[in-house]
C-alpha cells in the first residue's frame, strides 16, 4: 500500500474499502487529522537527525552555589616521611614527634586558572629523577614549565591562584612556623591479606570447651531472608595501603640547619613514604560555615 500524505490541515481519503458503490462518486468517507503543529519528515531525509541535549559545562551546584569539596585552606608542600622520635619542650614535657624531610622540588609546575582550566588550582612537582625514569609527555610537561624532572605532581586547588607562577620553588619556612596546625595526608603501612579479627577488630570464639570456631567469622546472612551476602560485608582480605588524612596536627619545631620538620603525633605510611602537608582545615576560620 502506498504512504498516505498527511498535512495540519484536514485531509480527504478516498480508497475502494471506504467508498460506497452505489454512489461513489458522491460519497466518501472524509478522515480529518489535526496535528499539534509537529512537522513530519520522511525518513528518507538526510537531514533529519537525533538531537540530543548538549552536555553540561557547568560544575554542579547547591542553591546557584558551586559546590568545590576539594578546595584547600591554603597552598602546600610534599615532604617524605624520615621515623618517629621523642621531643623534650622547653617546660620538660615529652611530646611524640614525627620527622619530615625535604628532597629537591616542590616546584610549581603549572598553574590553573578558571578561565584556562575551568577550575583554579596549583601543580606542584617533588623529589628529582632521571629524565629516563619519565615518560615524553611527563618530560614535556615539566619542561613546558622550565622544571627539573620529578617524580610526583600533586594540585592543590585555591580560591585565588595569584602570585603563583610556573617554576616557582615552595619553601615550608615560608608558609608555616612553629605552632600552625595542618593536615597531612600519606599511603598506610600494608599489612597484606588479615582476618577479620585484625583487620576489623572482631571478638574471636570460645578457645576451649569443644569449640571449633576459635578466629573464624560469625554467620555472614547467606541463609537469612536475603539470601545473599551484602556487599560492604566485613570480611577478612588486604589490609592497609589506603590513603589516610589524619587532620589538625600541630608543628612542633621547624629546623632550618637539618632542613626537616617535626609535627605532633603520627602520620601514615613507614619512613621513606610521601606525604603531603597542608594548612588544617578550621571551619569559620579558613573555611567558611556555609
């Protein structure tokens, strides 16, 4: 059967099922369509394409306010994680100490503005390599920047990115001193695969009396109404290796002569570790409530 045309306007059809014979040349059954002016295309037109809604540029926001969960207090440094040891104050009390040192960087590599990037932020670069230990793009990039190879680039994102340039060295005596809480951040010492006794602080069974579940874990809901196990379940497996942030430690001494640091209390990951050091994050202070 040929297409029928349709048109907004109302539409006469005449074909042999709907014509009467006896007089088929002056009755016709007439079919009025109306559409809601929607133009139809056939399908055989070229330019009628799928439009799809243009994405999204904009960054998602709360009540027309954009919403930046990242943002830093301030700009920071990368350290490397040096031990632990104990700190005599003047006043005679013992305070454990964390020891960080400084290898060569903490570079500004490249910064990042709203206009350029869509966010405001500063890559910082530490701890000098070989050229061979990089790939061509990383090289590339560094030297964009007028920098020394290095091996770890970090941003910390800022309300105002001004006064940074690209190969500016980050001194921590000039952005912290003795007595400023900050947050540091660092890789926790793995443990490899635990059981959940250790890895989630479970009571372990009876040890005696004819118990055969001395370490082993409880019912895990597999024959309850579910049926099934549910995902999140604490269970044993790998054990540490996570990124941590332990907040609001305070400096205790800052030795210019050594070039090292030491902050109150511990940080993650064993000596030798990166860590990364930022001014805490106070609400209402550096913060706003809101």
């Amino acid at each position: 059967m040929s297409a029928i045309p349709f048109s907004s306007a109302s539409t006469s059809i005449r074909h042999p099922i709907f014509t009467n014979n006896a007089s088929s040349s002056s009755s016709s059954l007439r079919l009025r369509t109306s559409f809601l002016a929607l133009p139809l295309k056939s399908h055989h037109n070229s330019n009628l394409r799928l439009q799809f809604p243009a994405q999204r540029t904009t960054r998602r926001t709360n009540n027309g306010v954009p919403v930046c969960m990242s943002m830093e207090a301030g700009i920071g440094v990368m350290a490397t994680k040096l031990g632990m040891m104990s700190f005599f104050e003047p006043d005679g009390k013992v305070v454990p100490v964390t020891v960080v040192g400084f290898k060569e960087g903490n570079i500004v590599t490249q910064v990042k503005t709203e206009a350029t990037d869509g966010y405001s932020a500063v890559q910082v670069g530490y701890r000098r390599v070989r050229d061979r230990k990089l790939t061509k793009p990383e090289l590339g990039h560094l030297e964009k920047a007028g920098a020394i190879p290095m091996r770890h680039l970090q941003e910390f994102r800022l309300v105002n990115v001004d006064g940074f340039e690209p190969n500016q060295r980050l001194v921590f005596n000039e952005l912290f001193k003795e007595g400023d809480l900050v947050d540091v951040s660092g890789i926790t010492i793995g443990k490899g695969f635990q059981g959940g006794i250790k890895r989630h602080n479970f009571k372990r069974g009876p040890m005696t009396h004819g118990s055969k579940s001395h370490r082993a874990l409880g019912s895990i809901g597999a024959g309850t109404t579910p049926g099934r196990v549910y995902k999140g379940k604490k269970m044993p497996g790998r054990m540490g290796g996570t990124k941590r942030k332990i907040r609001k430690l305070k400096i205790v001494k800052v030795d210019d002569e050594l070039n090292v640091v030491m902050i109150k209390g511990a940080v993650p990951g064993k000596p030798g570790n990166l860590l990364r050091i930022a001014p805490a994050k106070i609400v209402g202070k550096n913060i706003p409530k809101n």
